[in-house]
C-alpha cells in the first residue's frame, strides 16, 4: 500500500530531472564493470567447458565426434551498448579448443574464436519491484576456425563436418553463460528496495516509480523513497521545486541524485533527537553559564536573582527540519523554542525565566562514509527571536542575540552534530562503492558523481 501511495504521490516523472525523490542515472562505467567482473568472477565459460563432455539426459551425441572435450578458453571482452528503450546489447568475445575422436579415428582439435551476442532486456519484477535483466536472441557469431584434420580430406567435406559439429556444440555450450551471467548481476539488485534504518528513528525505502528507463547514453532509475517512522506514520515527501542533472558530466558517468524534498524527510525522522538540554555551567569558550552572565545582557535577571544560580537551557524543535538548496551551499532550517531556567538545589525543580520562540539555520558539509550520506553543520544565521513567555518581566530579547548565537555555536550544534552521525543511507545496488563519489551541489538536490577508481 506504502509502495502505491508513493507512485500516486510522485507522478511522472521527465528524463534526468527529480521530483520529491531521487534519480539514479548508469551510465556504462557501471555496467561495464558489472557484467565483465560477473563474467570474471563466476568463471562461468570453464564451468561451462567442464561440463562440456558430459552425459547429460536427452542430449544427443554429436555425429563424427566422440570424447568431447573443451579447454583452454580465453578471458572473455565483454562489449556492451544500450538499446533504448529495452536495455543492453551484450557482446562476449572469447576463444576455446574443442578436443575429441574423429570420423577419421584420429584426436581431433578445433581452435575456435568467437562472439556470443545477446539482448538483454531490463525489466521490474512483479513481486519486490527490482530491476531485472533477461537475455533474448543469444547468438554464437564464428570468427575463425582452425583444425588439425588431414590437409588432403576435401574441403566441402572438412566445411560441412566442422560447421555441423560447432553449431551442434556451441550454442547449447555459451548461451547459457550468457543467462548465468545475469542472475549474477541481478543479485546485486536484491537489496535496492530494502528498509534501510536511520538510527532507532525509522527507515528509507527506495522505491521505484516506474520500470526504469534506457536511453541511448545511459539507465535511468526514478525513486520515490518511503521515510517511515519506526512504529509511526510515513513522511511525505514535499515538493520544494524540480532538481536536475547538469549536463556537464562525462559521457558514460554514473551519478545519484537525492533532491531537497528527499534530505528534508530523511532529517525529520531525527526532529526529536534535535531536542536538547544543556545543564553544564562551562561549555566551551563561552562564560559561565549562570543568572549573573545572563544579567549581562538583560538587567531584569539580576533583580530576581541577586545572587548567582546555575542555568538550564532546553531547546525543542516545533516543526520539522527542512533542507534547502541552492547552487554550492545547502543550509538545514530549524524552528522550535529555547528556555531558560535557573537551577535550585536540594532536588527542586529549576524555575522558568523566559521562553524564546527561535528560527535558524546551519549550514550543511556532506560526506560519504561507506553506504551512508555523511552530515555535519555549523552556524549559519539567527533569523528570528521572540519572546514567548517570561516570569522575570518585559525585557529586549533582541539583547539576548550575541548570547543566544555564541550558545548554539558552541553548545547545540556539537549536540545535533552527534545525532547526525547515524548518517542517511544510500541506495544499495551492483556493489556500488560510494566512498569514491565526488559530491555537487546543485539547485535542489545534492549530487553524487559515482567513480569506480
């Protein structure tokens, strides 16, 4: 139901450009290296070799060869272009000597280079929604043959012999490394629409909206993730206005897009971890935080407390963060509340002084450790301040500025800091490894430039 609402909610979405989610675009760095190490690493062509020359049910032995045997095989080139609209044309280059007993009653070798052709069609399972591969018209292209049979047997008769016996064997032979292959491949898919956590505060989803698109360039996977609070309600995605990939990227690049709308949902899961209480009376460069430095700034704090008392600073978010971005910077919005109490001994409840409503932003570094959006701020700017309640009397809390400022600096955001390093999950696919991805910021969204070394 989650998965229908998203859909309904995200719409259609235009080619490299994002709405409320994120937008995967593969170019062919990826899937070069996806189905050339799938091939490298199954060794699927010597498995299919060793099983060459065995019995199997049903299959029928081949006239004029007995003792079948392949060995020898090169290392494949795999050779890949997209079909848009239907996927990848794959190309298997690749060479092998096929041994055995003769017509003639002699040991026979083919030398044999060849190219296995096949299109592999993208599509989405109907059952988790992932992307597929499928491979259709595989066909074994003979680029030379060389043989050692006698020189002085006729030609017509070598030709129909070798000709009979390799489209006999070869076909049923590399074929299936082909569809070997790409189970390997879609394995690495398993997981790009799993639960991921965001801490103990809920989890994203990547959700697809669609069958992903082929261009002539690359593979476009459109997103609208699913936020969900743990035992909670679903975060909607807000549309803060459209993000979309520069054009400026290499040819055959890969690259990730998590738009505004998209950062803004994951941060929200984390609003109540943002809620802190400061009771330390030192706390980095600022003065003692006690009645008489806050006097400093509002006289009216000395009237009711002459003699110092220890302050109690408690900070709630009202609302929820939200992300905004602009070309080369990025800033979080935070509005909630700041009050002040002073401290009482013997176990009694602190005493409110003042309530401040507060409005500010902190600007946002993004990193990347392992499968994990990296967040840390700084200050960026106190936009607003006013007074909510007070027990000490009218007084300027515009006086409070510099106090309040020097405060979130160096008491709240190592706070919120902390809570940030849970770090936002990235999506999990084709062993992707994201540590080497440059990062742009760009209007509404933020920008992984994925690299493979």
């Amino acid at each position: 139901m989650l998965r229908i609402l998203c859909l309904a909610l995200c719409g259609l979405l235009t080619p490299a450009r994002a709405g409320p989610g994120a937008l995967l675009r593969l170019g062919m760095d990826v899937m070069n290296r996806e189905v050339q190490s799938a091939m490298d690493e199954s060794h699927i062509l010597e498995k299919m070799a060793a099983e060459a020359g065995k019995k199997r049910p049903g299959m029928k032995p081949i006239k004029g060869i007995t003792n079948l045997k392949v060995k020898d095989v090169q290392l494949p080139v795999v050779t890949l272009s997209f079909l848009p609209g239907v996927g990848i044309f794959q190309c298997v280059s690749t060479g092998m000597t096929i041994t055995g007993k003769s017509f003639m009653g002699g040991n026979m070798e083919i030398i044999v280079v060849l190219n296995i052709t096949a299109t592999n069609r993208l599509q989405q399972d109907e059952e988790t929604g992932i992307p597929t591969f499928k491979s259709e018209g595989c066909e074994v292209i003979l680029v030379s043959v060389k043989t050692n049979l006698p020189s002085n047997m006729l030609p017509k008769v070598v030709n129909k012999f070798l000709d009979s016996t390799l489209h006999k064997v070869l076909p049923g032979l590399m074929c299936p490394a082909i569809d070997a292959v790409l189970v390997y491949v879609n394995k690495k898919w398993a997981n790009l629409n799993a639960p991921m956590p965001v801490g103990q505060m809920g989890t994203v989803e990547y959700v697809l909206t669609a069958l992903p698109t082929t261009t002539a360039n690359y593979i476009q996977v459109d997103f609208c993730p699913v936020v969900q609070r743990e035992k909670g309600n679903t975060i909607q995605l807000a549309d803060a206005g459209e993000a979309e990939l520069p054009k400026d990227y290499v040819e055959g690049s890969s690259q990730l897009l998590l738009s505004a709308s998209f950062l803004t949902a994951e941060l929200a899961l984390l609003q109540k971890s943002f809620d802190v209480n400061v009771q330390d009376t030192m706390i980095g460069e600022l003065p003692p935080q006690t009645t008489e430095t806050l006097a400093g700034f509002i006289p009216e704090v000395a009237e009711a407390y002459p003699k110092p008392k220890p302050l109690v600073t408690q900070i709630r978010i009202n609302k929820p963060p939200k992300v905004t971005i602009k070309t080369g910077q990025s800033l979080l919005h935070l509005h909630g509340t700041l009050e002040m109490f002073a401290a009482r001994w013997r176990g009694k409840a602190p005493v409110s002084l003042f309530l401040l409503e507060i409005h500010f932003n902190l600007k946002i570094q993004y990193s990347v450790r392992e499968d994990r959006l990296q967040v840390a701020t700084s200050l960026g700017r106190l936009l607003s301040l006013s007074r909510g309640s007070s027990s000490i009397g009218a007084f300027n809390e515009k006086a409070l500025t510099d106090f309040i400022t020097d405060f979130l600096q160096e008491a709240y955001i190592p706070a919120i800091n902390d809570v940030l390093q849970v770090g936002l999950p990235l999506p999990d696919f084709l062993d992707m490894n994201y540590n080497l991805a440059e990062l742009d910021i760009v209007e509404n969204a933020l920008v992984l430039d994925l690299k493979l070394d």
